[in-house]
C-alpha cells in the first residue's frame, strides 16, 4: 500500500505534539542510601507545623562538621553567592569547621572562639525564656527547633583554639561543575497530590501525600549539593544546584539515594518518601531562585 509523503508528514507531526506533552521517563537508581538516616530522625514528630526562618541573620555561623556553604545559605534564605562574597569565598567554597561565616553586611567579623561563646549564650537565652531544652538533632550538633521558628547557631563545646580547622565537607573541596544553562522544563518529584500549599511566610514549598518508600524523582538536571540531617526541620534533606539562579529541595526523606558532588538527570529516583521530622509521609518540597523560595506549582506543568 503506497504512503502518502503528505499523510507521513501528519503522522510525524502529532508524534512530535504528543511526546512534547510526555513527562520524563522515571530513572531508577538502584543505589545503596548515600546517607544513613539516623533512628532518631526516622521518628515523626508531631509539633513541626510550618517552615520559617532556620537561622537568624546574626553576625557569624560557626560550620560544623557536615556543612556545606549551600546548606547554610539555604537555612538563611540567601543565595550561596552572597555568602560566599561576604566571606571571600571562592569557588569550589571550601568552608572548616569552626569557621566563622559573616552572615550580614557590614558586621566585624569575630574569632571562632568568640563566635561559638556567643552562640552558647544566646541558645542559653532561648532555653530560659521559653523553658525547654534545644536538643541535638541526629548527632550532628545541629540545634532542633519549632518549624517556623528562627534559632540561631548551635551551641558547641569551647574551642581550644581559634584558627578554622579541616573542610567541614568532602563536597567542598571538589569540583562538581554545573552548565550555567537554563531550565528547559521542570518536572513533579513525587506522584501524590498536594496536600498544602505554598506561603511565603509560613510554607516555602509544597507537600506532596505518598506511602512510605514512594519514589522521589529530581525535577530537572544539575548537581546534588548537599545529603544530609543538619537543615533543622527538614529531616533527611537532599538540595540538587540545576544552575547560577536555581536550587530545589527534596525532604523529610526516609533515604536519601543520591550522594553529595553526584550529577543527577531530570526523573531520577534521589530518594524515598519518608515522615523523618514530619507528623505524616509526605515529601516536602522546595524551588529557590537565587536563595529565596518560589512557588514550585507556578514552574511544575500542571497535571
């Protein structure tokens, strides 16, 4: 039967049309969790309502083992730039643990030492105005607090000494280069609906309903800039950079299956849904343009 060159054109054409409207094929990863989740955290916990303001925009942060300068930008609400030129920070941003990051303009920045004695006293500050304790989340040493509420650095031991130790992460000292091109489509990390919406002041993302151990898929390529438990209120939290303007973040995670410095493709499985510091299974989920949050729904294609 002859085919008509006119008849091959249309067929071509809504093939075309039709895997324009076709979502990203789910990649699996068949990985081992790149991050154990401690017990401790796989608990839900049922007094963490809202997301706000993780650190206060004080003088200077004290790294801790386990940061990376994106992870503290993205506690902040700043772009990882801005702290990075703060403190002359040059690219791949090495940071040590026990160095004390200027986290505002203009501050005079202070030792480490300095930095972590204030930091004890305002945390002793927090405990008797509100009369409990701050606990430490997962071993970390990070401090856990009321989501919503802002907190400031985690009180550690007195330093012996006031010169920034080793790199606070392995991250830190390599490479991992990014394509500084744009996002050509963003796709849905999870498969549940939305069970809260985004609020600027109260909710810096959206939730998405899933069972526990749901795929959780990367919305779009780029690098994963930090695996981890030390973003109060986030639980188990994986952060992927896409380019110069964007980040996303995946969490409450009862794995994480991508691990720091690993590129990643738009579909790909990163994590597993989980409750860890959440009062249900649900992925938490965030999109910031140069440090601040957006509306995920307003980039996401609808479905």
């Amino acid at each position: 039967m002859t085919v008509h060159c006119g008849q091959m054109l249309v067929v071509s054409l809504l093939l075309l049309v039709g895997c324009a409207d076709t979502p990203p094929a789910v990649i699996e990863n068949k990985s081992v969790a790149a991050v154990d989740v401690p017990p401790e955290v796989r608990q839900t916990n049922t007094n963490r309502p809202d997301y706000g303001p993780q650190l206060a925009a004080g003088p200077d942060y004290v790294v801790e083992p386990g940061d990376t300068l994106y992870a503290v930008a993205f506690r902040l609400g700043v772009d990882y730039r801005t702290l990075a030129s703060l403190n002359d920070i040059d690219p791949p941003y090495v940071i040590r643990v026990g160095q004390a990051l200027q986290t505002v303009p203009n501050a005079a920045p202070r030792s480490a030492a300095s930095a972590l004695e204030t930091s004890a006293a305002q945390v002793s500050d927090t405990q008797r105005a509100s009369g409990t304790s701050v606990k430490n989340s997962a071993g970390n040493g990070t401090a856990r607090a009321t989501e919503g509420e802002s907190i400031t650095a985690t009180a550690k031991p007195a330093a012996t000494k006031s010169e920034p130790g080793p790199p606070s992460n392995t991250l830190s000292t390599e490479r991992s280069p990014i394509p500084n091109a744009p996002v050509d489509r963003w796709s849905w990390p999870a498969g549940g609906k939305v069970s809260r919406a985004y609020s600027a002041e109260r909710h810096k993302g959206i939730d998405l309903v899933g069972e526990r151990g749901s795929p959780v898929m990367a919305t779009a390529a780029g690098v994963v800039v930090y695996a981890g438990t030390g973003v109060t209120g986030y639980g188990a939290l994986l952060i992927v950079k896409h380019n110069d303007t964007y980040l996303s973040a995946y969490g409450h995670n009862d794995a994480l299956l991508a691990a720091e410095g690993q590129r990643v493709d738009a579909g790909q499985v990163i994590a597993r849904m989980g409750s860890t510091s959440s009062d249900s299974v649900k992925l938490h989920f965030e999109i910031r343009r140069n440090g601040r949050p957006v509306n995920p729904t307003s980039l996401l294609p609808q479905r």
